[in-house]
C-alpha cells in the first residue's frame, strides 16, 4: 500500500537582498518512491514547475548547507526567522527560494515516520523481484547437475 505524504506551503522566490515573492509550493514524499522528495512550485503559468531530489538532501540541508550541481540546501536566519534555503539551477535559469524551517522539518518528520532512514530499499520489493528472479526452476536443475557423476545407465569401462 503506498502512502502519501502532502504539504501545500508558501515559499519566497529571492529576486535580490531586498526583494521577494511568495511561491504558492507543495512538498510531496510517496513511499514508492522512498528515496526521493517532490516539489511542485505553482508559478502563475500554465504548467508547475516539479522538481524531484534525495530526501536524505533534504534532511541534511535542515541542519548544514550541502549539495552541489543542481540543488543545493542550507539553514539560515533572515529577519529572526529560520529558514531553509533552496538553490536550484538547471538550463532555464537558477532560483533562490526560501522557506520557513517549522512546516518543512516538520513535513520531513512525518515522511521519515513513514519511511525511517534505512529501511527505503525495502518499500522496493527488490528483495522479493531477485528472489523471484534468482529462484531455480526445474530447468536450471539439468545445468546444474554435476555432469561427472556416475550413475546406473552410464556405461563402465
């Protein structure tokens, strides 16, 4: 059974050191997909803009700025508040976006109650796919009898 794990929040799209605008975003976690976050940022266009990236990022970047590349997540304060901040870039262009620490970590903690840290691989099923996979069949049987045993119809010399 998969399980959902939704929060629709605002984000602040970081136009210079004075200026922003509120980015109206939902963050999504699905537990067929357990390794990953979504973020859909609503833009006021026609289509929303998703993004998708590793959770563990994310539950990193709450505490200490990492990754690189693409996306990038760091805590901070602006004006007393804690926030986290999101840098992403790709060939369209580069966004700075900031959103208030409570809902995110908060949202973070639900998806890892869901799914502890750890344990992703087995919302998978591999285990059970390889198993299928691996098992022997009647078939495999005859390549993997020992060719060199002697048995009762073969001739003695």
């Amino acid at each position: 059974m998969q399980t959902v794990v939704e929060r629709e929040l605002e984000l602040n799209l970081v136009l210079s050191p004075e200026r922003s605008i509120p980015v109206p975003a939902r963050l999504a976690y699905r537990t067929d997909d357990p390794f990953a976050v979504h973020i859909t940022f609503h833009v006021g266009s026609d289509a929303p803009v998703h993004w998708t990236f590793a959770r563990e990022l994310l539950v990193e970047g709450v505490f200490r700025p990492c990754g690189h590349g693409d996306v990038r997540i760091w805590p901070t304060k602006v004006n007393g508040r804690s926030v986290i901040c999101l840098a992403l870039s790709s060939p369209d262009g580069n966004a700075l976006l900031e959103a208030s620490s409570s809902p995110v970590a908060s949202w973070l903690e639900r998806t890892l109650r869901a799914v502890p840290p750890g344990t992703e691989h087995e919302q998978l099923g591999m285990d059970d796919g390889l198993n299928e996979l691996l098992a022997p069949t009647t078939r495999d049987e005859l390549w993997l009898r020992d060719p060199w045993t002697v048995t009762d119809e073969s001739p003695e010399g």
